[in-house]
C-alpha cells in the first residue's frame, strides 16, 4: 500500500464513501455563495435566487468546494452527511 494514500483517508474520514448533500430551501437567503463556490453541484433558480442543488452526490473531487459552500453559506441552508445516512433533523 503506498503511505500518501493511507495518510490521505487517514485525514479525510469520508474519502471513498462520499458526502450526500442536503439543502433547504426555506432557510435559503439567496446569496448566492454557494453558487459561487461549486457552481456545478449549486446554482440559483431565475425567479426567487434560491439554491437549487444540482448533483446531490458529487464526486470526490468537488467535496472540498461543496464543504466549503456549507461553511460559508449565511442561512446554513446547506447540510452534508456521509452517504447514506440522512441529516439531523
């Protein structure tokens, strides 16, 4: 086993299962940072600017970005579980 990859999981628990993204549309502000942040997993809708979530299990390269729009996102419209479990209600 090559050690950068043990290493890797090591820091990233999630790696290889993957995150399942939430949204609620409700708390959503429309700000927009989402969109900004992966705009191919979150876009805004024409009529209100409200999120809409384009892929609600993107892949492992787009994580960092989707973590990053739940972090800054102002309404905490955005929740991520690991895949397969759902979020806390």
């Amino acid at each position: 086993m090559d050690s950068d990859t043990d290493s890797d999981t090591s820091r990233d628990p999630d790696m290889g299962r993957g995150i399942d993204v939430h949204i609620d549309r409700d708390r959503c502000l429309g700000a927009g940072m989402c969109a900004l942040t992966a705009p191919q997993v979150f876009d805004q809708d024409e009529d209100e600017g409200l999120v809409v979530l384009l892929d609600a299990r993107p892949p492992q390269e787009r994580l960092a970005a989707v973590r990053v729009a739940a972090g800054v996102c102002p309404a905490s419209a955005i929740t991520l579980t690991r895949r397969g479990s759902s979020p806390a209600s």
